[in-house]
C-alpha cells in the first residue's frame, strides 16, 4: 500500500470525532514497532520525522525504512516532516517523497509567520502535499525547539481565522498549554479547552493538531529510574486530557515522542542492567522494540482510532 496523504486521515477523523496518532520515528525499531500496533489495531497512524532524526538517521534511510513497512502492512501510512524550520527543509521533504510537512514558523512575528507559511502551502499544493503550520508558542524542549516557559504564548482565535484564510494552510498546530519533553507541568496540569472550543468554532473543517501531547506514564518513568536513569519529577498531559480533546472537539491529530522515547531507552536499561554480559544489539532492542508497540497500541486506544484504517 502506497504511503497517504495526512489531509486524507485528518478529514476523516474530523468527521468521525477521533485524532490519527502521529508518532515520531529515528530508527528502524522504532518504526517497526509503531506499525505492529497500529497494524493490530487496524488504525492509520502519521509517521513523522523531526530535524534531529533527519541529522541522526538521514531522510533517505527513514523514507526507506517507511516503505519497507508499507510492504508488510495495509493499514493507511501518512510520512510527515515534523517542526520544519525553513522553507528548504519543506521543500526537501515533499521533493523526497513525504505526503505532509509541517513548517514552523512561529518562533517569528505573526507577519512573517503568515509570509513563510504561504511560501510553503503554495510550493506544497502544487505538488499535492498537505501543509500544517503552527500558530502560538509550546513551552519546553524538542530537538532543537526550545522556548521558554515565560515566552509561550497562547492561541489567539481572531488570529487564528486570519492565519488560515492568509496561509490556506490544511491542519493547524495550536497552542493551549501542552509542551515538549517530558516536564509539561510544574502545577496541575491544565489545558485551555475554553480557547480550543472558541478556536473551532472560528475555523470550522480546519482540522487541529496538538503537539507536546505525550502523557508521561509514570510506569515509564519509573522504569526508566529504576535502572539507572535520572528523570525526577516528568510529568504530561494526563490521558483523560488527550482523549477529551481527541473525541470531543476537532483534534484531529495528536503528537506523541516523549513516550516512545520513555518506553524504549527504559527497557534497553532494564536489559543491559540484568544481562551484563550481554552485547548483541538485537538481544535489548527487541525488549525496546515491543515496548514501543505496546505504547503504540495504548494512545491509539484513547485517541479512538482503533478498527479506523
């Protein structure tokens, strides 16, 4: 089965009051282990790719590993560029064979976001690839996006109607109080859904995405610091946030890393720490791999699109 376009999975959703998982990949594990759940579930997923796993892994190997998994599985496959910081990056992706891209420009002003935004819907539509944008500001770290607690900044709803009808942008990335890495919250978590509700409204078939949403299981975490690892205090968006998001307003798409990343380097630890002797890399990168399609299987549950493909 040929790779999808992701505006295909969003509209779907959109109707059906579901989110597609958009599961971020680095390695060959990682991506067989997310296509073996969502394959068990019958569920599309969004494979995405960020610019640290472009620098670490190299586009043409992921973009490989992705159709190799396409041959095995007929569940539908969407091949997304996450947090592109420039038009190149997005040009180089939809030129490389990706069916969605995401530029981020909302590190810059509300003008220039709309300028560079455009460049790239323009350069995307003609060629038939999908186009998310993001409006407002995440706290926290990512590869290289970071952004001060203090400096993030919210979603207007005026501005997201104007950012959408200026851009012709597909799905839009909003900010409501989710945030990269695994420290969301110092407080009680918290997500504006008053300013999602009115941000819907405003942009009726837009479909929304929401970033930074991993929850940060603590049986993860605890795993993770039982065997060596130094995590105190990770806290995420609780799963009842997510699925509330997901199947009561128009989420149509829902970021997930953190927790992969929790939930294969924890049982790698585990591995190494209980066979010492041990040095086959496919001995603790099974372990890690399931892991990940256990992870897989559980946020594909809550956000509904189990038996959707």
């Amino acid at each position: 089965m040929p790779l999808v376009s992701s505006k295909e999975l969003l509209l779907k959703a959109y109707d059906g009051n579901y989110a597609v998982g958009a599961f971020n990949v680095n390695n060959m594990e990682i991506i067989q282990g997310i296509i073996d759940g969502a394959s068990e579930l019958n569920a599309p997923i969004i494979l995405q790719v960020s610019a640290g796993a472009r620098k670490y892994a190299r586009q043409e190997y992921l973009l490989h590993l992705v159709k190799a998994g396409l041959e095995i599985s007929d569940i539908p496959i969407s091949l997304h560029l996450d947090h592109g910081e420039n038009f190149e990056i997005c040009k180089a992706c939809i030129d490389g064979g990706f069916t969605s891209v995401m530029i981020d420009g909302s590190k810059f002003t509300f003008e220039e976001n709309i300028r560079v935004t455009k460049e790239v819907v323009d350069y995307a539509h003609a060629r038939g690839i999908q186009v998310e944008a993001e409006l407002g500001k995440l706290a926290g770290v990512e590869d290289n996006v970071s952004v001060a607690e203090k400096d993030a900044i919210f979603t207007d709803p005026d501005q997201a109607v104007e950012f959408v009808e200026k851009t012709k942008v597909d799905s839009l990335a909003i900010a409501i109080g989710t945030s990269h890495g695994a420290y969301k919250f110092k407080g009680d978590p918290k997500l504006d859904f008053e300013r999602l509700a009115k941000i819907e409204a405003k942009l009726p078939g837009v479909p929304l995405v929401l970033h930074g949403a991993s929850s940060v299981p603590q049986d993860l975490v605890a795993i993770c610091n039982q065997y060596g690892a130094e995590i105190p205090g990770a806290q995420g968006v609780p799963e009842s946030m997510i699925e509330e998001a997901a199947k009561k307003y128009k989420v149509c798409k829902v970021n997930i890393d953190t927790d992969l990343r929790l939930a294969f380097t924890g049982q790698i630890r585990k591995y190494m720490k209980e066979h010492p002797a041990d040095f086959d890399p496919r001995k603790y990168l099974t372990p890690a791999r399931d892991a990940i399609k256990q992870v897989v299987i559980r946020k594909i549950k809550i956000l509904g699109t189990d038996g959707k493909a």
